[in-house]
C-alpha cells in the first residue's frame, strides 16, 4: 500500500462555524473539498502521527464514503489508530464519551445534526479534541487558517475498510478498531441513572413516547428505554437510521416533530414524550398536553438533578449559552452555586467542564448536558428526566407548575428567519449595532429599553475574548430580546431573534408563552427593523 501526495488548492468557504464545517453534501463532495478540510484538521492539530482518534457520524448520506477517505487519510498521516462504530455510526454524545474513555486524542464526528441529510440536503465535519469535546476557536482558527493554505494532502492507495465487522483491521500500518456504537454509552448511562427506578416506574404502567426521528439515537433508544429498561417495544418511533432521515429535518422542536406533538396532546396521550436530533445530542421534552421548553428543562434540572445518582453530591455550577433563558439562573442563586452565561457553542462550555467549574449546561436550543462528557446530550436529558419522575412521582405538568411557583417562569420563545439575503442580514445587525448607545430611554411598543449591548465573553479558565456573539436588548420589567445571525446554516443567512419575560405573579403563569411575549415580539421587530428589512411577516420557525 502506498501513499499519494495529491497536489490541491485551498477551496474558499472551509471556514467551520458554531459546531465544525456544514455545506451542501453535494459540496462535500466536490473533488478535493472534503480530503482538504481534512488534511487541514490534521495539519491544524499538529499531524496525526503515532495519535489515536475516535472516528463515527450520523449515518447520513455520504457518511460512510467520507469515514472511507477519513481513515485512508489517518493511515497516510501516520495516525496509529481509528476507533470507529460498526456502520460509521456514533451518536455525537458517545464519541465524545468514547474519546475520554479511551483517552484518544481527538475525534472527527460526521454530522450536520439537526439538518436534513440526503444528497441534495447538509453533510458536516467537526473535530473535538481530546477532553471529547469540540474544538476551541482558536483550534479551528489554525484549521481555519490551514485550509486557506493547503496546497497537497496525503492519501493511502488502498481498498476500502469494512466499517461492519466488530473488532480490528489493519489499514497500512494503522491499527482500525471497529466497535459496537451503543455498549459503552448505555454503560455510562447505567453509572449516572436509577435505572431500578426507572424501570419501576415503566413496570407501574407509566408509558413513553420517544421519537429518533430516523435518526442516530434509535439503537441507543431500543437499546437503554426498550432492552436495559424494559420500557415496551414500541416505545421508540422512528427508530431505525436512515441516510436521509426519511426525508424530514431530524430536528426535535415543536415543529418538525409534530407527529410526537400530537401524540401528547391527544386524549390517549403518553406520560412522557421526547425526540433526539440527527446526531443525538439535542433533546425534546415533552409532557401530557405540556411542552417543556429547553430552557425550563435547564432549570429544572439544576434544580433536580440531585434526584440521580451520578449528581447526588450536588452541582458546582450551571452554565448556559447567552440567548438561553435566566430560569436556570434564579435557581443558582437561590441554591447558591455558581451560573455562567457563555456564547452560543458547546464548545465554550468545554473549559468550564474541564475546570470542574460547572456541572451542568444548556443551550435554548434543545441541547441539555453535563460534565459526563463534553457535548450536549439528548438520551442524557430524556434519562435524567424520567429519573427525575421516577423519584418525585410527579408528572411533567405538575413539575413545570411548581418549578414556575418557586422560581418565577421565564417566558420564552426563539423566532428564526431563514434563508435570509446575507448581505440584508449582516445590514440589520449592523444597523442594530451602530443604535446600540442611542436606545437605552427609548420606548417602544409600551416597553422601554433599560439597556443595550452587544455581547462579549471573557473566558474565565484561558482568559481568551470572544466578540461579537449576539445583541441584547433589555426592557424594563425583566424582559430581553437578543438577535445573532446562525452560524450553522447552509443557506444565505438565518436570523435568530431570542425572546424573554420573566413573570413572578403567581396568576399569571399559565399564558401561551406568544402571547406573554407579544409586547417584546413587537419591540424586537420595530427596534430591528425586521419586516421591513427583509420582507418577512413572520418568523419561519417558533420554538
Ligand atoms: C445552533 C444553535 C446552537 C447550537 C448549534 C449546534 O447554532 O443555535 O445553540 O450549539 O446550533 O447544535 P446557530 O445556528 O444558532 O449558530
Ligand atoms: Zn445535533
């Protein structure tokens, strides 16, 4: 077998965004343009030789092609092992697991996670180091940086692996160990949960609804809820992969599982309902006639988790990305552990895990995590929650109501603009950002603006600064509106406007959270010029 050198160019637009590179599969598959960005992971990391790395995606099209060259490439740079699960298949939250476990020194996760996957729909690459989580910024700015300078990469002449036989293989002088995807993540799972408890409770009749979406999570669903749990067949819809997810966005929000919606709002519905993302580490939560919102399910955990044995010793502190809701704050202070506010990512929880500065995370995006590994965690989230049922004898509803009693509830809602024209997008935030000192005072839509900023992080563990992460706006009587641009979509720009009011009248915690949001649904859109600029009456998406 022998290694080529292939002569190549940089390719623009191989800059990775919040979670690594996404394009168009079709992209993807240009000659050179994923053997590029893969060359410039290795050269970013300083070479792969005598290194061992964990290697697994979604199953999404074009998966196992990519895992064909990913590997041939290892082998050329000298790697000296691939850890890959059977099929190219990993769940993001188990590669992450089984990079720490196995102390690989880094990983390379096929996904686009919640986007359709297909030929003609989003394929994605990232890199997470060796704590098992994503790459640091100033990791992917040296990828970055490599990918506007490639000129050749390496290749090993050779047939393609079998990604489905269970044990190892030799690829030129590289060792590749193919496992089973979901052993070790149940296992982990069985450290941190009752599953006694929660068995009990399936055994007492209390019945799930969860939905893989066609997605990565239904072998570890069957597996943990149906085999180790003895929740009945059945319990998991949607659970066999499929390249194309079977044509929907694997992606678990009210909207795009509406099938699961409907379940729990119908006259028969299930105690428990929830859904996992493309590659498994966002969640859905949803009770009978109750949607739980990703943010509230933050704050319900900081303040529960103690319930399950893995958190029994208590929280050290509870981080949430910046657009996230503040419900997961008020419980911080009123048990008095730490809460940090951190930019849109996983990947800037990753030093505060690392630090044991925190326990917990969230994002409002759907994505609930802890320290058990280093990204957001779907089957974690919905296990962590039955545990918490479990324990309480409590249902989803009475849980959220007394949750909202104590603490106040956070109405909450995420209004996304998609496919937006780029340079109409990057004008509204411009223009917001250039207003930024003039609106404080100023009243709109019977709110009046108490402050306005655009956000910054400082990073508490390496001290590094990440600008420019998102504007808030704030308005008197607790209420904020925040605007960032996605940083993972693959097509023009999204425009996310994050909407917030906290609410302490016990009377009061019962309204459609659109319509205790209206004044600063209102305020958002006149103060950013939102219809105006882009034409749009209405958000394409709600959660
Ligand atoms: C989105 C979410 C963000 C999440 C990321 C990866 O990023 O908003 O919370 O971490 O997907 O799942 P965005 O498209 O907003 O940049
Ligand atoms: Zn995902």
């Amino acid at each position: 077998m022998t290694v080529k050198t292939i002569e190549t160019s940089p390719i623009a637009g191989q800059k990775p965004g919040t979670s690594g590179l996404r394009k168009k599969t079709r992209v993807f598959m240009e000659p050179h343009f994923l053997e590029n960005y893969t060359q410039s992971i290795f050269d970013g990391i300083g070479g792969v030789v005598g290194k061992t790395l964990v290697i697994g995606g979604d199953g999404r099209f074009f998966n196992d092609t990519a895992i064909g060259i990913i590997l041939r490439m290892a082998a050329a740079g000298g790697a000296a092992r691939c850890i890959v699960g059977q099929g190219g298949l990993l769940s993001t939250p188990a590669a992450s697991h089984l990079i720490r476990k196995r102390g690989a020194d880094g990983g390379l996760i096929l996904s686009a996670s919640h986007n359709p996957g297909g030929i003609d729909e989003d394929f994605g690459l990232k890199y997470n180091g060796p704590n098992g989580g994503p790459a640091t910024e100033s990791v992917t700015e040296k990828i970055y940086a490599c990918t506007r300078n490639v000129t050749s990469y390496q290749i090993l002449e050779a047939e393609n692996v079998d990604l489905d036989r269970i044990g190892t293989q030799s690829l030129g002088e590289m060792t590749i160990e193919i496992i089973d995807p979901v052993t070790d993540y149940a296992e982990l799972m069985g450290t941190l949960f009752d599953f006694n408890a929660i068995s009990a409770l399936f055994q007492g009749g209390f019945r799930v609804a969860f939905d893989a979406m066609h997605a990565i999570t239904g072998p570890y669903a069957r597996e943990i809820l149906e085999r180790r749990l003895g929740a009945p067949a059945g319990t998991v819809m949607n659970g066999t992969p499929l390249p194309d997810f079977g044509g929907r966005h694997p992606d678990p929000n009210p909207v795009w599982a509406k099938a699961l919606m409907d379940i729990m709002h119908s006259d028969d519905a299930p105690d428990f309902g929830a859904a996992s993302d493309g590659d498994g580490d966002r969640n859905m939560i949803v009770g009978r006639n109750c949607y739980v919102s990703p943010s509230d399910s933050l704050a319900i955990f900081a303040d529960l988790a103690h319930l399950a044995a893995g958190y029994a010793g208590g929280l050290a502190g509870v981080a949430r990305s910046m657009p996230t809701s503040a419900a997961a704050d008020r419980v911080a202070m009123a048990k008095g552990f730490a809460h940090f506010e951190t930019p849109t990512g996983w990947k800037f929880f990753g030093n505060l895990l690392d630090d044991g500065q925190v326990t917990l995370c969230g994002e409002e995006s759907a994505g609930t995590g802890s320290s058990h590994v280093r990204e957001k965690d779907g089957l974690w989230a919905v296990l962590l929650w039955l545990n918490i049922l479990a324990v309480t004898g409590k249902s989803v509803t009475e849980l959220m109501r007394d949750h909202w009693t104590r603490y106040g509830r956070n109405y909450y809602s995420r209004h996304d603009y998609e496919a937006v024209d780029s340079a109409v997008a990057d004008d509204l935030m411009q223009a917001l950002r250039a207003r930024l000192g003039d609106l404080p005072g100023t009243s709109v839509a019977g709110l009046t603006v108490s402050g306005a900023d655009e956000f910054s992080y400082l990073d508490p563990v390496d001290g590094s600064t990440s600008s420019g992460q998102g504007i808030r706006l704030y308005f008197d009587g607790g209420g904020r509106a925040v605007f960032r641009l996605s940083g993972t979509g693959t097509v023009g720009a999204t425009l996310r406007v994050y909407l917030e009011q906290l609410e302490t009248d016990a009377g009061a915690l019962d309204h459609h959270p659109q319509e205790a949001l209206a004044s600063i649904i209102a305020a958002a859109d006149t103060i950013a010029e939102i219809s105006t600029r882009t034409g749009r009456t209405a958000p394409d998406v709600i959660t």
